[in-house]
C-alpha cells in the first residue's frame, strides 16, 4: 500500500525528502536528491569517457568522492592495470584526494564504513550493488551504473524512483554458533532473489536493535542478494557511538514514524533458529546447515572474506576456532581481511600466525576469491564454503563449480574437516 499525503513515512521516503528537497512524496514518484556522498571503485573508470562527454570539467564536490581499488589489488590482469591508471589519472586531474590507493586500500564499503564516509540521513551512491551495506548506517545508500555516476560526478544529483518499503522485524535471542549472516540467510530463503526488488529493506525489533554495527553491516549487504535498492537500520546508540570519532561530515538522524505504510511486513523469531547455508546455485537456496552436515559434503576451498564478513569480529572468531587445528588435506583455505586498518589488526593480535599456522593462505586486503577474478578460482568439479554473499554459476571461476554461503565460524570448521561442518561440533 502506498502512503498518501498525512500518513507516516518510512525511513527511506524520509530520507529522499530531506535531500530532494519534496516534502510530500509516495513510492514510484520521481525524486532528484543531493547527493551526500558518492564512491568509484574499478567499475568507476567506466564514468570518464562519459563524464567529459557531457562536457563537465570539475567534480562538484571533490570532498564528497571516495575512489578505492578493491577487485583487482595489486592489479593482477593488464586490464585491470588499464582501469587502475584510468582512475588514477582522473583523480588527479580532478583533485580526488580521497584515494584508496594500493597500500592503504580495501574493500570499498568496508573503508566507507571505518573511515566514517557515511553517516546517518545521507543519500550515498557507489559503482557497486553492495553499496546497500552503508544503510546499516541509517542512511540510504545504493549501486548505481557508472553513467549515472559521471551525472553525480558533474551534478552532485541524482533523480531517483521513490521505493516502496519492507519491514523485517526480528525478535528472539541467537543461539550458540548463531550469527547475523544466519539472519540474513534465513531471511533470503524467505523473501528470495527477486522478492525486494527496487524496495527499500527496513530492519528493526529488538533483535536488530542488539546487533554490533559490524553485524548490521552484513544484514544489510545482502540486501543486495534479495533486488533491494537499499537495506537500512535506523540510527541508534551504538550508530551515534560508532561514529562519534570518525564521521566526515554532519549527520541528519532520522527514524521511520509510528505510522509509516511498509508494503509488506515480514516477521522473524530468531529463538531456536539454527545455522544456515545457502546451497548452489543461489543466496535464496537456504536450509538448516544441519541438513547439510549430514550429507557428507567435502570440499576444495574455503573462504573467509568479502564486504560481507572480513572485519575483524569476524576473523578473531575464526582464528579461535582454528587456534591449534590445521586445515583439511587437499583444501585451500584463503582468509582476506576487508581493509588494511583489519590486516594491521590481525597481524598486532597474533590472528595472521594462527590461520598461516594452521595452512591457510592469509592474502592482503581485497575482494579476493568473491567474485573469481583475482584469486581463489575454483575449476569447474570444485566445491567452496565461502562467508561471501553470492553462490550464482560461475561466481568463482567455473560455472559447474559448487558455492555453499555460510558464517566466518561455519566456514573454518568447514576448512578443518573437509566437509561443510557445524562450528558447534568443535565448541
């Protein structure tokens, strides 16, 4: 159902309006919003040719542009050095001095994240779809295409479809060896791949409201997965404490009224919920890890990485787990930490020493095995237990290839006994 004018407004509509300027608007109206800030990575070199051709010269807000290498660092392909030198030598005809460069890089949405970038009440826009990630900011933030950036670049505007909102409101406590990733994953068996579409996912419940920020992050990321043009938590303390050291610019908190109209509600009880896997060849293919266990499934890699959980909760609750154990014979383990403020951390905390220990290849700071192009392909009998966020034919190398998407924990006990394994066996 949409609102009409005097009913309560999401936090989505509530957010285009402040930075549309429409103080009255309903899902499907056309908005044109200032843009707060805007993010390129590797994809962004696609925005030069078009951003001259529109004849602009001058970004409109250098300050308000992050440009971060992630999918390929250090370049590992001639065209991704091509993209790479692209995007140097446009911020630097353009005054980009927010620059992510090789040697203090990583994954985007993870730098947007702990350098504070985004901040609630923003309007974010990046050249990648798990931009979504930053709305656990209480923010709404979205992938756009790259001539839609090189418009943003020019204009620091973009219009914008107002969306219809979801609201998934979850209750309960987890149970031991339950995460934030088995939220997520529960939830996408639900709601399935296409069943967001251009919405806006609004989490909240008293569940939601005791998630860490870094497991908001992951919640919100695989909105992605479901077609959502954003996923979003409203701001709260731990949002405000989060920030308080780090934030870029003024923040502009708001919340969903009392009365907003949602288009669908969804409610989860997460109490006695077990943990999740999402089986080949789709985020949506969710069962109980359990069922999965039975089945003997062995495997050829494991991965600890990407923008959905690499940060460092989550590698130091892998390294306890693997702590003393060692990695399965014939599987590769690759664990890469989502920024270099994370490696430093692991490194500092003893964390690299225990997974090169154990077998594992600990790589830099980089997208690394998600998406197949620069590490960890998987050939086309192979199977992988991946903390990512996507497990669709040929995401990793092959098609034929076998993704299974689980938690950090889940993924290295995987690793140690060579098959997809419950972490609470090795408790």
């Amino acid at each position: 159902m949409s609102p009409s004018s005097g009913h309560g407004r999401t936090l989505a509509e509530k957010i285009l309006a402040r930075t549309s300027g429409v103080e009255e608007l309903v899902p499907g109206q056309i908005v044109e919003g200032s843009v707060d800030l805007a993010m390129m990575h590797e994809q962004g070199a696609q925005t030069v040719a078009p951003f001259h051709q529109m004849g602009a010269e001058k970004v409109w807000d250098p300050d308000r542009v992050v440009v971060a290498l992630d999918h390929w660092v250090p370049a590992s392909t001639e065209g991704a050095a091509g993209l790479h030198r692209i995007l140097r030598k446009f911020a630097a005809e353009t005054n980009l001095s927010h620059f992510y460069d090789v040697g203090h890089h990583g994954i985007c949405h993870q730098i947007l994240a702990e350098d504070g970038w985004v901040v609630p009440g923003d309007l974010a826009v990046g050249t990648d779809s798990h931009t979504n990630m930053l709305g656990a900011m209480g923010a709404f933030a979205t992938g756009i295409g790259p001539t839609e950036m090189a418009a943003v670049l020019a204009l620091g505007r973009l219009w914008l479809k107002v969306p219809a909102s979801i609201s998934i409101q979850v209750k309960g406590s987890f149970g031991p060896g339950v995460t934030a990733k088995d939220l997520i994953l529960r939830i996408l068996g639900e709601v399935k791949t296409t069943g967001a579409t251009y919405r806006a996912v609004e989490f909240s419940g008293p569940t939601i409201e005791r998630l860490s920020m870094p497991e908001r992050f992951t919640i919100c990321n695989m909105t992605t997965e479901m077609g959502a043009k954003a996923g979003m938590v409203a701001p709260d303390t731990a949002t405000f404490d989060y920030l308080a050291p780090i934030a870029k610019h003024a923040m502009h908190p708001l919340r969903a009224d009392p009365d907003a109209q949602y288009e669908r509600t969804i409610s989860i009880d997460v109490d006695a919920m077990p943990p999740m896997v999402a089986c080949p060849y789709s985020p949506d293919n969710v069962r109980p890890l359990t069922d999965v266990v039975r089945e003997h499934v062995r495997i050829d890699q494991a991965f600890l990485g990407s923008c959905t959980n690499a940060r460092i909760e989550d590698l130091r609750e892998g390294a306890a787990i693997m702590k003393g154990q060692k990695v399965a014979k014939g599987v590769r383990f690759i664990v890469s930490p989502a920024s270099t403020k994370i490696y430093d951390q692991c490194l500092k905390e003893g964390i690299i020493q225990v997974f090169t220990d154990a077998g594992a290849v600990f790589t830099n700071s980089s997208c690394s095995a998600c998406f197949g192009g620069n590490m960890g392909i998987l050939d086309r009998e192979e199977v992988c237990a991946s903390s990512s966020n996507r497990n669709f034919p040929g995401r990793m190398g092959a098609k034929e290839a076998r993704i299974y998407l689980m938690s950090p924990a889940a993924v290295v006990a995987s690793a140690i006994e060579g098959e997809i394994a419950d972490p609470r066996a090795l408790a």
